[in-house]
C-alpha cells in the first residue's frame, strides 16, 4: 500500500509518494526524493547502533542530522 509523507525541505513545504518495497523508511525517501547522498549518515548510524544501548541515540542523531540537512516536519499523511 502506498503511503504519502509531507515535509518541508529548507522552509518548502513539499509532499512525496512513499513504498516500504523501495525505501527503508521515510527519511530516505526525502533524502532521495532530493537527491541527497546518506552513505555518511548510514555509516554513522550503524556505528552508533553498535556503540549505544537503545534507540534514542540513533533517532536523535537522525533527527538533528535531518535538521542540519535542512528538513523539518516530517509526518506520514494519513487517508
């Protein structure tokens, strides 16, 4: 089933079209749908996985990595 994300990229706001058979999450649909590389971030987060106890670590480097990148508001459009 398909699923809608809205988010804004560097204050536009915009919406894309999401597939969990293509994407891991949500976050690397944005990143692709602006063509943004993540094989940095994806290498840091494994890090981070492996060094930390939980998740909170990684969603708040996620979040504040996101941030830095220049997106904000991101939410899954329920229908």
């Amino acid at each position: 089933m398909a699923r809608r994300i809205t988010y804004k990229f560097k204050d536009q706001p915009r919406e894309i079209n999401f597939a969990k058979d293509k994407y891991h999450d949500m976050y690397q649909a944005i990143a692709a749908a602006e063509g943004i590389d993540l094989t940095n971030y994806l290498s840091m987060v494994q890090q981070i996985e492996m060094t930390s106890k939980g998740s909170a670590s990684v969603r708040n480097f996620r979040d504040q990595e996101f941030a830095r990148m220049g997106f904000s508001d991101v939410y899954f459009i329920k229908e």
